[in-house]
C-alpha cells in the first residue's frame, strides 16, 4: 500500500480587497508532521499549484525554525487536476478561511474524492477543510457526508472571528443541510470525529489529534 498522503491547500488570498486569508499554517505544519514521523511521504497541492498564501493571522512575528523543511511543500505545490489519486493512500484537507471560497462544489476536489470514496481510501479534514465536501456527491449521486458523524469549524466559532459575513455559508450549517451528522464540540476546544475511514477536526486546536486519528485509519488499512 502506498505510504503517500495529498494534502490539499486554499490558493484564495484575499476575502476582500481588505481581509487577507490563505491557509491556516498550523493547519498544515501540524498534520504533515506528524504524518512525516509515521512514515509517511507528504504531497500539497491546490487548484492552481506554486506558493501557498498563509493567512497572516495563523502565526505571530517569525515563524519556529523547526518549521522550515516541514513547510518546503507549500512552497512549491501540485496542482491538484495533475495529480493522479491512485499514488496516494490518503487526502487531507487542510483549513483556512480561503477555503471557503474555492474548495465547495469544485469539480477537481469532486473528482478526486470520488476517487478515495469509491477506494475506500482514508479521507481527512480539519477546520474549514470540510468545505471541501460542499457539493461532493458519491457514484449514486447521493452527497457524500450524508449520514456521516462529521465536525467542522462551527457556526458559534465562525461568529466568534467576525468573519461570519464574508463567508457564502455558514460549513456547520452547509453540512448538516448534505445530510451529515455535524457534532460540534466546545468552542476552540480539540474535537475530532472518526466515522469509518473519515476523519473530521474542529478547528486549529484539533489540528495533531485529525492526523493522528488519520494515521490510525491509514495503518488499519495497510493491515
């Protein structure tokens, strides 16, 4: 089995001319790490490839030095249409508020799920990553989180940033409207939910125990 996971980055930069975004750093930092000390290889990719935007928020004055080689693959990163799902034995969908405007109903986001969907692959997402799955439907044309015990960055959380009046939609709101099984945790607090071979974070506190519950699943697929 392949000990290769995508990790799939916002391209989005700004909300508008006056609100910054990009990828929650920790959201990938945190995850990849851990999935690199398991042994596994990583691979970011977005829409349109190269660097990815960090929403400026996501980290304070110099980033930790042992941060440096972790985040070399957001540096230069795959595009997602080019990539081929078949290499990968997971997809983890990292967050950040630019996701919300370009990972719902995205044909390559649907094409590449439908992938690990019809495989049995483990699929992840933490925080605003579960946007991904907005419009995601499986070979039945049934959407893909229906049913699904699932979380994601809540409507109370979302409100709380202020940034509630740009986003298209409330992902807590979205999701349980797919047909899935939100469970929101305590605001900012770790919450990860497991359903299967899915596995959903809250927000950025559930960043380490998303991936290490992925692992989880990643191993118990390699049998």
């Amino acid at each position: 089995m392949s000990k290769k996971v995508l990790m799939v980055v916002t391209d989005t930069e700004k909300l508008d001319k006056d609100t910054p975004t990009g990828l929650w750093l920790s959201e990938f930092v945190e995850p990849s790490t851990e999935l690199k000390q398991a042994g596994f290889e990583v691979t970011a990719a977005s829409m349109k490839g190269g660097r990815a935007p960090i929403d400026p928020n996501s980290y304070e004055n110099e980033l930790p030095r042992v941060w440096d080689g972790v985040m070399e693959p957001i540096h230069d990163m795959e595009k997602l249409s080019e990539v081929n799902p078949s290499d990968y034995a997971g997809i983890f969908f990292c967050g950040g508020h630019g996701t919300m405007v370009d990972f719902p109903n995205n044909e390559t986001i649907q094409e590449i799920v439908r992938h690990f969907i019809s495989e049995k692959k483990v699929i992840a997402a933490v925080c605003h990553g579960p946007s991904a799955f907005v419009g995601v439907t499986n070979h039945n044309d049934v959407p893909f989180v229906r049913g699904k015990k699932m979380t994601g960055f809540t409507n109370e959380e979302e409100r709380g940033t202020g940034l509630d009046s740009h986003m298209p939609f409330l992902l807590e709101d979205e999701l349980e409207k797919a047909g899935a099984d939100f469970v929101a945790g305590e605001a900012a607090s770790d919450h990860v939910e497991v359903d299967g071979t899915f596995v959903t974070g809250q927000n950025p506190q559930s960043s380490l125990q998303t991936a290490q519950k992925m692992i989880e699943q990643l191993k118990k697929q390699a049998g």
